[in-house]
C-alpha cells in the first residue's frame, strides 16, 4: 500500500514540474495525455523538463532516454529506473 501512495506522490511532483514547464494548469496533464501532440511541447522543453527532474531528483538521466519521455507515465518509468524506485 505504502508503494502506491509514494508512486501517486511522485507522480503528482512530476505533474507539477511538467506542468510548469509546458506553461498548463496540473489538472490539464493526465497520466497518458501526449507532450508534443496535446500540450504542444518542443525539444528545447523536453530537455528542461529532464534538467528540472534530474536536479530535484538528483538522479542523471541519460538525454538518449527523452524521446521516450512522451507522457507522464513513461516519465515516471524512466525516472524511477534511473533514480532506482523499481526496487
């Protein structure tokens, strides 16, 4: 149980942080909702989403894994395989 509330906890960070980058409301960026093609997101974006959570974080995050960072789920996957979540 504990393990569900931290994920939906670090997922509602993560939100937070896209959110603000991307320039939207939280609430407008769902689990699956696509960066590029629903919330207009560029590269240049992208790379300050990945800066944003390597720093909070502090976990590096290869840039060869952004392509795959195309929504919040993937992000969090990414994330918590680098930052060693995954147990």
């Amino acid at each position: 149980m504990t393990t569900a509330i931290n994920k939906q906890e670090q997922l509602d960070e993560i939100r937070e942080i896209v959110a603000e980058v991307l320039e939207l409301e939280p609430e407008e960026i769902t689990e699956t909702s696509h960066f590029v093609e629903e919330h207009e997101a560029d590269s240049l974006r992208a790379i300050e989403i990945l800066a944003r959570l390597e720093k909070k974080y502090k976990v590096e995050i290869p840039q060869s894994e952004l392509p795959k960072m195309v929504n919040l789920t993937e992000v969090y996957n990414i994330l918590a395989q680098h930052a060693g979540w995954l147990g």
